[in-house]
C-alpha cells in the first residue's frame, strides 16, 4: 500500500514537471514573438495616422502636426528598439553596438532619446490646444501659427537632447563587451524625473490651465453660446487628460521594474 502510494505521488510529481516544462516551452515560443507582434501593431497604428493627420482638412492643424511627428518617433523607437530586439532574438543578427565607446554611447542616447521625444511631441499637441484657448491677442495664441511649427518642432528635438544626453555621459563600454552605467545611482535618479515625471507633470498642468481658460471663455460668453462647443472642448480636455494618465501610468511600468532590474544588471538601461 505504501509502495502504491509513494509511485502515485512519484507519477504526480513527473506529470507536474511535466506540465510545467511544456509551459515553459510554450511560452518562451510566445514570448519571443512579442516584440514582432507589438511591432506589427505600431505599424499598424502608424499608417493609420498617416492617413489621418495627412487629411486634407487636418494637415494643416498644428496639433496634428506634432502628433504626427510623435507618430513618426514611434515608428522609428519600434524599428530600432522593438523590432531589432526580435531579430537579435529569433535570428541572431543585430547591430554591433558594443564593439566600441561611440556606438555604446548612440545605443544608450537612442534609447533615452526617441521615447522621450515621442512623449515631448504629445506635449507639444498639448500645448497647442491650450494656445488655442487663450485670448486672440496673447502671445501664446501664436503658437497656433503655422509659421511657428518648424522652429517648435527644432525645440522640441533640442530639449530631449538636453534631457537625454545624461544618458550618453553615465554609460561607458566595459572590457570591451558591456555597455555599462558608471553612477547608476545617479543614472537612475536622472532616469525617473527626466524620463518619467516631468513629462507627464507638464501635461497635467497645460491640460488644467486649458480647463481654466475653457471656464474663463463660458463665463465671458454666457449662456448665448450653443451647448455643441463646450460639450465637445470638455470632450477634447476629457480625450487629452486621459492620454495624460495613461502615458504616466506606461511610464511608471517601465521605470520601476527597469529601475529595480538595473541594480542587479548594471548593463541594463
């Protein structure tokens, strides 16, 4: 009875190691392909913008503009970041980025670089709409000026640079084969308030002054106003707001994991 008991359990125990291994295997098999999937759907989405912002009666909108170029960032981030990940994985072909101090340097900066400014562009279509609603003889009302879009879009590359170079100056290649932070600490640090507070902070804060200078146009127009406008500026406030949240909410996801993982990892960025 003993012996019966024992080999029940023993096939118990195969069966579950069993069962585990062929999980495992099954989702390393899945895992692999999920960089190609997600990048599958940024394409997607990508020419789906295409289309969209390049509409004759859109192209012209400056908020359109900067999403498009955000959109474009996007697509880049994905194709070096993403999709070349996948191919290293599957196929084992990838860019020799560690063979020396200046690609270890542009590897790290690239990849600080275009999330960042992808992020900054949807600042950017945030601040548009809060110029929109400010008063016709404000200065900030000419950012809405289509004449002013190629020098915003210049700053706007300029300041993730600036706020992306850090990365460029922490990391340094190690024995040849380890692009590697030199103060992680202060490397993180950097990380999280250039990376993942500052942003979205400024978004919320445009997005309220927007909902102030909203309030201040109802109340200097009155009731005469047709309830279609508001209803669709509270619906607008409403759509940015919540791209607001959901971008700090991502951010957040990435940094803390990628924070932690970096302590035991140097080499991760």
């Amino acid at each position: 009875m003993i012996f019966n008991n024992t080999e029940h359990i023993l096939n118990m125990t195969q069966l579950s190691k069993s069962i585990i291994n062929d999980l495992n295997l099954v989702t390393e098999r899945f895992v692999i392909h999920l960089p190609f999937i997600f990048f599958i759907f940024g394409l997607i989405g990508f020419i789906g913008n295409l289309f969209t912002y390049l509409h004759a009666a859109l192209r012209s909108n400056t908020c359109c503009i900067y999403s498009l170029c955000g959109s474009i960032i996007d697509i880049i981030n994905l194709s070096l970041n993403l999709f070349a990940r996948y191919l290293s994985q599957k196929y084992a072909t990838h860019i020799s980025w560690y063979s020396s101090r200046v690609t270890c340097k542009l590897n790290i900066f690239l990849l600080a670089f275009l999330p960042h400014l992808s992020i900054n562009f949807l600042l950017m279509a945030t601040i548009d709409r809060f110029a929109c609603t400010c008063k016709l003889t404000s200065p900030i009302h000419r950012l809405n000026q289509l004449k002013t879009v190629p020098w915003m879009i210049i700053i706007t590359i300029i300041s993730s640079c600036i706020a992306s170079i850090y990365s460029a100056i922490l990391y340094d290649l190690v024995d040849g084969s380890q692009c590697i932070s030199t103060q992680p600490q202060l490397n993180s640090i950097l990380y999280i308030i250039l990376g993942g507070v500052m942003q979205p902070s400024l978004m919320l804060i445009f997005v309220l002054l927007t909902r102030r200078n909203v309030n201040h146009s109802k109340r200097r127009v009155g009731r005469v106003t047709a309830t279609r406008g508001p209803h669709l500026q509270n619906q607008f406030i409403l759509m940015i707001f919540s791209q607001v949240v959901v971008t700090a909410f991502l951010l957040l996801q990435w940094i803390i994991p990628g924070e932690k993982y970096s302590e035991e990892n140097p080499d991760y960025f």
